[in-house]
C-alpha cells in the first residue's frame, strides 16, 4: 500500500519540509536557511528563529505541495521533530503539525532529530544491515549510536563538550570566514598539507568511545594569538581538521570493532566534508567494513531524513497523541 506523509523540521535555524511517498522517495525536500538573519548577531537568536519559522512555514509546506503535485488530503500521516534543539523552534513545527494532523484526521509522529541523521542514508542507499554504528557528526552534537533495528538504539559515545561541527565553525571564525565555516576549512584541508603543525587528538588514547573537542579549540586560539600575520593560514587549518578527522574515524572505527558490527554510517552537517570522507573510506577499506554516506544536501538539516524514519515509525503503529510535547535536551 502507498503512504504519503509530510514531515517538518524547524529544530533549530533551519525551516524544513519534506513529503515522501513509502519509506524513500522524496517528493518534495525544502530547507530555507535562517544564516542572514543571525549573522549581525553573530550566533543563532533563539527567539529570532522561532518568528521566522513561523513566517516561512506555510509558504513551505504549501511549495512541498505543489513540488510534489498533492493537495493536502492526499497526505497520510504528519511528522515533526520534537527533540532536541531551540524549544521555542521546536513548538512551532509541532503546533503546525498538531494542526494538520487534527484537521486531516491522521497520525501525528514526533521525530527525534538526531536518530533520524542517520535515515538520510536509507534514502541514499536502502535499508540498513543491521546491526550498524552511526557516527552523527552536526553542528551541536557529535554522537555514535549503536543501533540493533529500527527504533531500538542507544548513544555510546558523545561529546562531552563542545560538538565537533561547534569546534571546527568557532575556529573557522577564529581565523576570519564566516560562520557556519566548516565548508571553508574543509576546502582548506583538502588544498594544503598541515606541514610542520600538529595539533592535540583530544581523548584518542582514552578507551572509551566519548569526545571532547574543547581543548583542540583552546590550542588554536593559543596558536592563533601568537600567528605572524603573514602566515598561510591553509597548513594551519589543514593539521586543525586532520586532527578532528582522526579522532572521529579512529573512534567510529573503535565503536565498529567493540560492537561486532561490520557496516557503519556518517551523517549530520559534518559529513558533507570531502576530506572527512577520503579518510572514512581509506579507513574502511582497509578494515573491511561497508561505508554508508549520503549525499551532502542530506548530511546537513533537512525533513527528508525525519519523513524517512517517520515512515517506519507510521508502519510500525507506533503513533503520538495531540499531548505530544517538545524538548530541548537528548535524554541521557
Ligand atoms: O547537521 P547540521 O546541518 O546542523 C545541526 O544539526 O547541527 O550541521 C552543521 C555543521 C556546521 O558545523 C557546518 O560548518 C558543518 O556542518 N558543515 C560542513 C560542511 N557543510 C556543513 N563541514 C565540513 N564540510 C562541509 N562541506
Ligand atoms: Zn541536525
């Protein structure tokens, strides 16, 4: 039987919809970035974000629509992700879709974001072999999951402060691109060798399968203090990311190895790195387990990755009421 359901995502700066037919074809997948309008500010204005989902929303959803030829009875269930992220955002995606799924008389599905990270891959490539690791690299979380089937997962490893995505922006500012900069020291990484640089692989030698990524920001802000003005700034960021690239495969790999899995995926913002990507791969050859990216457009935010794992969810009956609330934290 077909299904067709509609999902939103307004978790943090970026309004997304999607509309996707059975469990991976999408019909529509929208994102309207926020990025100009915090810029003055420097860093994302909660409050901000929440007034401009509310104005963007309907245009939207009413674009997915029309993208995918449908009217909005044709739909069969409505998702939204409810955790984590800015609480004020998260409200407004779930009272639209609170609404729609009222007035359309269909099941309402809250969506976390990050178990849904990983469900761009089923778009890109099909079902999951499970049991499979997931390393979630975004720009507020850096997280490895261990996931046995759909909808029983478990975090084993987290960053216990700063993400990786935070790190590698607040350095790309740092040294003078504009924020969100991963893309730029991405670019950095992949046209210079670090040279002579090297900087610390924070808790690499520590057992266990946690991050941390504050202290790597530290020295740079050490190095950048006393950087001759005239220095190539290319080497620099170059050794920076290898030293956030190591760290994330080594540890990846590790969770792989410890939890006898033979398959792993990247998802999240980060992974739409070109030179994050070379790495995964030359590491995976090498210890034979099968590699699952997406493309970039689904690494970083946007609806067709919730719509995605909302389809299962749909199938499996596993359906909210209108109580449904919304949560700023990952429960721990
Ligand atoms: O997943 P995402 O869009 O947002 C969150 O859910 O947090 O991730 C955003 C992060 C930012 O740190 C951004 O600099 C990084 O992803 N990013 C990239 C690239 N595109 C986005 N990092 C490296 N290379 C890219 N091409
Ligand atoms: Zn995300």
């Amino acid at each position: 039987m077909e299904t067709l359901g509609l999902a939103l995502d307004t978790t943090f700066d970026d309004t997304s919809i999607a509309i996707l037919r059975n469990h991976r074809e999408i019909l529509a997948n929208f994102t309207l970035s926020q990025f100009a309008d915090h810029e003055e500010f420097g860093g994302v204005v909660p409050e901000r974000a929440s007034r401009k989902h509310l104005e963007v929303s309907h245009f939207l959803i009413q674009q997915a629509l029309d993208e995918a030829k449908l009217e909005f009875n044709d739909l069969d269930w409505v998702a939204v992700s409810n955790v984590p992220g800015l609480l004020g955002a998260i409200l407004v995606g779930l009272s639209i879709a609170k609404s729609i799924a009222y007035l359309l008389e269909v099941p309402l599905i809250g969506i976390n974001h990050i178990e849904s990270h990983p469900y761009a891959n089923i778009l890109e490539h099909g079902e999951f072999p499970f049991p499979i690791v997931h390393l979630v690299a975004a720009g507020g979380h850096t997280l490895l999951i261990y996931q046995k089937h759909h909808f029983e997962w478990e975090i084993i490893g987290r960053s216990v402060d700063d993400a990786a995505g935070e790190c590698v922006d607040k350095v790309a500012k740092l040294f003078g691109f504009p924020m969100p900069g991963g893309k730029m020291v991405d670019q950095a990484a992949m046209q210079h060798d670090p040279g002579p640089y090297e900087f610390p692989r924070p808790m690499l030698n520590d057992p266990g399968l946690d991050f941390s990524f504050s202290g790597l920001k530290t020295s740079l802000k050490y190095f950048h203090n006393d950087m001759p003005s005239d220095l190539d700034p290319g080497p620099v960021l170059s050794a920076f990311f290898e030293s956030i690239t190591d760290v994330l495969v080594q540890k990846t790999l590790r969770a792989a190895k410890q939890r006898k899995v033979s398959a792993i995926t990247v998802s999240g913002g980060l992974a739409a790195s070109k030179r994050l990507r070379t790495c995964f791969e030359k590491a995976c050859r090498d210890q034979g387990l099968a590699l699952f990216y997406p493309r970039p457009q689904l690494c970083t935010d946007n609806a067709a990755m919730v719509a995605c794992l909302a389809s299962y969810y749909f199938e499996a009956g596993r359906w909210d009421d209108y109580r449904l609330e919304g949560y700023p934290n990952l429960p721990h």
